[in-house]
C-alpha cells in the first residue's frame, strides 16, 4: 500500500523522456546554472563511471581531468537543473562501476571506442 502511494508521488517528478546513456559513455551534462538573478547553461563533460538507484533517485557519476586533477560529479537523472545530456563517444566497457579509472592516468584513462550501426 505504502509503496503504491510512494510511486504515486514520485511519478510527478519523473522526467517524460530521460537521457538515454550507458557506463563508459563520454558526455556532455548541460546544466542550468543561477547566479543573482541571471540563469546560464554550464557544460560538465567526462566520462560515465556509475550509476545508480530507480525512479526519482537514480544518479550517475561523471569523472573527467582538469589540469592533471580528476574531478568526480554526481548528477540526478531526473533533475529539473539538467536541460540535456549529450553522449559524444561511446566506450567498450564490462563493468557496471568503472572506479578502477580513478587510478589510472594518461593514455590508460581512455577507453576502446564501441562502434555503432
């Protein structure tokens, strides 16, 4: 019973047509940024390592280097803030969680690109 009523609500803050997205996907989160009374849209771009959860609560991370520095995000896949997720590159993973990519730099970073039809 609690359960049905849980979904209930939970289905208005469903996004209509989430991001369609997969681990080791490379992309592009365009975020809604507020500063004062000014709203911009912010470009965080790397690398999918995780996902995780159902319906309102599902997350994903995005990692990606800046200035030798890796920098990790968790964003909410169905959060009014995100205005689109753009996949650029496509990687050949076999893991559901990439965190062995925290310990790798350089060239050992990228993944096999997954060739789509």
């Amino acid at each position: 019973m609690s359960q049905a009523i849980m979904d209930l609500v939970e289905k208005s803050s469903l996004k209509e047509n989430p991001p369609e997205f997969e681990i080791g996907d490379t992309v592009d989160v365009h975020l809604k940024i507020l500063e004062g009374n000014k709203e911009r849209i912010q470009v965080f771009s790397g690398v999918v390592i995780a996902r995780s959860g159902t319906g309102s609560r599902e997350m994903f991370s995005v990692r990606r280097i800046v200035a030798g520095e890796g920098v990790e995000r968790k964003f909410a896949v169905h959060s009014p803030r995100i205005e689109k997720v753009e996949v650029k590159r496509s990687g050949v993973v076999r893991r559901a969680k990439l965190y062995f990519l925290r310990n790798r730099v350089g060239k050992a970073v990228r993944l096999k690109e997954r060739r789509r039809s």
